[in-house]
C-alpha cells in the first residue's frame, strides 16, 4: 500500500481533555479501520491555555468481510 488518504486534527485546551486525547486518536483508528501513517504534536499556550494538537494522516485498510461459519 502506499499514500495517503486524509488527515485527521485532534486537538484540546481542558487538562483532562488533554490527558485523555491519545485515547480518542485510537478509539478513531479502530473504528474507522486504519492505519497511520504519519503524525505531528504541537502545543501551544498563552498565559492561560495550553493547547495540544494531534494531526495524523491516515490510509484506509482493505473491508474485510465478516467469518461465514
């Protein structure tokens, strides 16, 4: 397989939001059936907010069809 098929930003500025936000990347992963590619963090922050953003490109894995047992 080879490219890519779309980008997907998670982002957060709440403390607990941040924690949990590598969580919701792979809750995404494993319910949209794919695979990353690549990613980037950032943070930025002013004098009260802290942002932490999660970009990753992704390419879609092939369907598979459910077992015929």
């Amino acid at each position: 397989m080879t490219g890519i098929d779309g980008f997907k930003v998670f982002s957060a500025t709440k403390a607990k939001d941040r924690l949990d936000l590598g969580n919701k990347v792979t809750e995404w992963v494993r319910a949209n059936n794919v695979e990353v590619v690549e990613k980037w963090i950032s943070q930025s922050s002013d004098s009260e907010f802290h942002c932490l953003s999660l970009v990753i490109s992704y390419r879609n894995l092939p369907k598979t069809s459910p077992d015929k047992r």
